[in-house]
C-alpha cells in the first residue's frame, strides 16, 4: 500500500456534506457519498427508452470512482497507484456527462443534477491535484 504526503492530503481536501450537513473531510467517504447520491437521483428517473441507456451508464461510471480510488489506495506500487486515480479520475469525468445527459432527458429542474455536476467536477480537481503532485519519474 502506498503512503504518500498526496494521499493523506486528499483527506482534507474534501468539502462535500453528509446528511446532517457535516463536512466530509474523508475522499473515500465523499466519494461513496458522490456514488450513493447518483443512485438516488437515478431511482427518482422515470424510465424512457432514452433514460434506459443513460442511467445504467452513470451508475457505472459513478460507482467506478470510489472502487478504482479503493484500487489507488491499496495500490503495491506508484505506477498502480498513479493508473488507478488516473481511472478514477476520468470515471468522475465520464459521470459528469451523463448527468449532464440524464437532465436533459428527463427535463428536470431538480437541483441536485447541478450539486452533482459540480461534485463531479469538484472531484476531478482533487484527483488531477494529486496526480500532480505524486511523483511521477
């Protein structure tokens, strides 16, 4: 398992709250939260031909980063480490366009598409922050 000054920086760079509107300074936890959070806005989508190919789609990209960031963290090497949060990192990407996606489709003016479009992109700062900064040579 890898130990880097990256990693344990990760655990403070989260703003993201939990259920009683507490900080979550934890990227594991927020990244969970991020993945159980898609799930919840997917279940509230009616099911058209359209949303039937997004919504499987999201869900897998969503649930994608937190189980490659699990990866990154139990990573055997630097190189394993860096491939991982790279994964991660485009999944958190990939999420954003289908949200975007899914809003159009089903038309809605929920805010919560808007707070995940920004989580999302919120997360691909933090992990292309720590791939700058894990070395790389």
């Amino acid at each position: 398992m890898i130990k880097t000054q990256n990693l344990q920086n990760a655990k403070t760079q989260d703003k993201s709250k939990d259920q009683n509107n507490q900080k979550i300074y934890n990227l594991e936890k927020r990244l969970e939260k991020f993945f159980e959070r898609i799930i919840k806005l997917c279940k509230k989508c009616p099911i058209t031909p359209i949303t039937k190919r997004i919504i499987p789609q999201l869900v897998a990209s969503g649930g994608s980063v937190p189980a490659n960031w699990a990866e990154a963290t139990e990573a055997m090497s630097k190189k394993d480490f860096i491939k991982s949060t790279k994964i991660c990192r485009k999944e958190a990407k990939e999420s954003k366009v289908w949200l975007k996606g899914l809003k159009i489709a089903v038309n809605s003016s929920d805010p919560e598409f808007d707070l995940l479009i920004q989580e999302a992109n919120e997360l691909t700062y933090i992990l292309t922050s720590i791939l700058t900064k894990t070395d790389t040579k």
